[in-house]
C-alpha cells in the first residue's frame, strides 16, 4: 500500500479524521467492503482470505476469527513474539471509529499492545477476511489527520518490536505460517484477463466514486 486511510463499511470517519488534510500529503482514503473502523496502511504487509462458507458452517463470527487468525499467532511466534487475543488477556473492551484505539475480543495483542487490525464480510455462500501485518507507522504523517485519539502512539508494529525483517521475507513467513496451521500448500496463481478487466471495472465505477468513500457512509449504504 501507499499511504491511506481505509475506512470500514458502517464507518462515521467524519467524526474522526480531517477530510481536508487528506491528499495534502497525508495519503488517500478509501471506504472498504468489512465493517471496523479507520486502519492506517502504508507501513504493513496485508492479507486477504477468501472461503466458502460451508468451510466454517460450525462456527459463528468470533470463533471464525479465532479460527482464521491462529496463522498469524503462528508467524508473530516465528518473529519472536508471542501474540494472544484480547479476549484470552481478559482485556476489557473499547470502543472508538479509529482501529488502532479499538480493542475486541480477538484483537490480538504483543506486549499490552494491539497488533494490526482484520475485518470480515459474511454472504449466503463467501466468508472474506483481510487484516494487516504492521512493519512500522509513520505517525508523522498520520496523526495529524485524526480528530479524535487514534491509537497510532500505542500500537505495537514489528519495528517497535525490534524486528528487522523486511517485506520479501515477511511475505514467505506469511505463506509457511499459513501452510504449517491448515496443513495445506500455498501454490502461487495469478488472476485470469477477465477477473483483472472485472477488477478494473469496479474500480472506476464504484471502490474510487466519492459516492462509495463518503456519500454512502452517512447514508449506511
């Protein structure tokens, strides 16, 4: 990712982050298709999984996360760093508009401090999941943005942590750790012509209409 704001679904982000200084060198925003609420991204490594439902049928929302975020659990304990839920920690819940100063049940947590942020969007037949692995935060860039308490200051990042690992070899601990939890193989694949032409369509039609990124968040579309 450049720098940018993205914004959840049912998000009020008006209330929470100075429109005005977006694109004036605080990065672009956009409104994203799960619900949560405003997560930095520029400085992270992100992930998305897509499942049919009938894969996680025996399972509601929260132990889905549960389920689905044990690979991360298993990369942080590769990196050295032992990641537990919040809801394992006991940690009391709160609640805000901006990610990083949120904290839910399966939030995971490296020493007292939120890691990243993921999101999920439920349908009749696709469970999607998307989350972030935060490397480092420019707070610099991205505080000033924020109305309200953002959470960057206090927000554990792999840097922070005294990690020095880079993006290539993130990325293949990403897919052993995904590979060694589900007992699966991770075989690289590329999108066909007419997924990218879909791709492009969407984009110019609605994901960079300000209809989708800000009408449509006051008006819960």
């Amino acid at each position: 990712w450049g720098p940018a704001l993205s914004r959840g679904r049912w998000s009020r982000s008006h209330r929470s982050v100075d429109r005005g200084r977006l694109g004036k060198g605080g990065g672009s925003g956009g409104r994203r298709m799960t619900g949560g609420g405003v997560l930095v991204l520029g400085g992270d490594l992100s992930y998305a999984l897509i499942l049919p439902r009938e894969v996680l049928k025996e399972r509601g929302v929260k132990e889905s996360y549960r389920y689905l975020c044990q690979f991360l659990i298993r990369l942080y304990e590769k990196l050295g760093q032992q990641a537990r839920f919040a809801h394992d920690l006991q940690l009391e819940g709160e609640r805000s508009d901006i990610c990083l100063a949120d904290n839910e049940a399966y939030d995971l947590m490296i020493e007292g401090r939120k890691m990243g942020g993921n999101a999920q969007r439920h349908t009749r037949e696709v469970l999607f999941q998307h989350g972030t692995i935060p490397m480092d935060v420019d707070e610099s860039r991205f505080m000033p943005l924020f109305l309200q308490e953002s959470g960057l200051a206090h927000a554990a990042t792999l840097q922070r942590l005294g990690s020095t690992v880079v993006y290539e070899e993130l990325a293949e601990l990403v897919r052993e750790a995904f590979s060694e939890t589900f007992d699966v193989s991770v075989v690289p694949d590329t999108l066909r012509l007419s997924e990218e032409q879909r791709a492009r369509e969407l984009l110019a039609s609605k994901y960079s209409q300000q209809r989708w990124n800000f009408d449509a968040e006051q008006n819960r579309a």
